[in-house]
C-alpha cells in the first residue's frame, strides 16, 4: 500500500532503448534512413528520439533511445506510428534492407522518481 501511495502523482519517464547491428556495405544508406526516422518521430509524435553512435565496442551498433511522459504515452504514440503509412515506409526500408536479420534488442526502463521531502523532516 505504502508504494501505491508513494508513486500517484509521480511522473516517471519511460526510456526505449534498442540497439541493432547496421550492414557494413549499407552503412551510408542506413545512417541518412535513420536520420529520418529520427527527424519524422521527433516532428509528428509526442516523444523524443535520439540517435546513439558506438565510441567503443562492436563498430556497427548503433542504438535509438526513446523518451515517453510514462507507459500509456508510450503505447498510444507506438500505435499512432504503426497506422502511419509513411512511417510504415521508412521502417520497412530501415529494417528489411539496412539492419543485419536478428540483431535488433529492445529494452524499456523507467526513470526513478525522486522522494519527495517531508517537511518534517526538513526541520
């Protein structure tokens, strides 16, 4: 009961976060497809994509990190974007012929709230 109470009314961010592995010989294809994607969700939807570029590690991962205002946005913002037939174009280009099959990993986490203060304890 006490985490019920303690989370209502908090907001908590909801961060998607995938990687997937870029073809080597469709690299340049694959990053202006992306850019895109990027630039057609940030416009026409109400969440925040950004585009996540290896310094280390395997060389072709790239990643996508999504901001939503909590699950429900999440869900109505992903359904917008599934009956979008342009949308559905440039996914379907970015996926099929850019993304190496099977190496697309998606993870969803949520950020922690921060406690609020207890006037008496602040005395």
């Amino acid at each position: 009961m006490d985490k019920i109470k303690y989370f209502r009314g908090v907001k908590m961010s909801i961060l998607v976060y995938q990687t997937f592995v870029i073809k080597q010989d469709k690299f340049k294809e694959a990053i202006e497809n992306l850019q895109e994607i990027k630039k057609f969700r940030n416009e026409n939807y109400d969440h925040k994509v950004k585009i996540l570029t290896p310094i280390s590690g395997e060389d072709y991962t790239y990643s996508l990190l999504s901001t939503y205002e909590g699950l429900a946005e999440m869900e109505l913002q992903n359904k917008k974007m599934f009956e979008d037939e342009e949308y559905i174009k440039f996914i379907e280009e970015f996926f099929l012929e850019n993304i190496a099959q099977g190496s697309m990993y998606t993870q969803i986490y949520r950020t922690m709230s921060e406690k609020k203060s207890n006037k008496k304890d602040e005395k």
